[in-house]
C-alpha cells in the first residue's frame, strides 16, 4: 500500500511533543498509512499517539534517541500524540 506521507515527531529536551507532516503541523489528516519518524531529545519521556476511542500506543520508549521509521495506520476520528508526560495536542483525521 502506498504512504500519504511522513510525519515527523519529536519530543524536546524540555518534554514537549510535536508533529509535523511536510513542515507544517498537523491539524487534520486524511485516513491512510503513513510513515512516522521520532526524534527523542528529552532524557525521560518518550512520544505516544493513539485515537481517543482507544488506549494511546507508545511509539516510543527510549529517552534521547532517534528511532527508526515505522508504518502506521491512521482511521477516521480524533487523535492526540503528547510527550508521555506531558499535555496532549488533538488532531483530526477525516476524509
């Protein structure tokens, strides 16, 4: 199946989580496969993403690294990613 793009995550040395898709952050998604990128700066966090009908998915668990991209499957509804100590940030995901 074919990607609808990449999102690049991060999470700052401060703990706090972003994600972008082609430089811009993200608000809205289609539904689709994606690719994911993380860039952990933070020295105790990692980066979470899930949908809020379910339990978030730690996508990210080792502190101060960067992890090799992974595929993800994004389906219609409300998401959020947050640094997994931090505040999360909503996105949707519509057609």
């Amino acid at each position: 199946m074919k990607t609808l793009g990449t999102l690049a995550a991060s999470v700052s040395a401060t703990a706090r989580a972003s994600l972008v898709l082609g430089g811009r952050a993200v608000k809205t998604l289609r539904p689709g496969i994606y690719t994911l990128t993380i860039e952990d700066h933070s020295m105790s966090v990692g980066f979470e993403l899930g949908q809020l009908s379910k339990s978030a998915m730690a996508v990210s668990t080792t502190a101060g690294s960067t992890h090799a991209p992974r595929t993800v499957m994004l389906a219609s509804g409300k998401w959020s990613f947050a640094a997994s100590k931090g505040p999360k940030t909503y996105f949707t995901v519509a057609a």
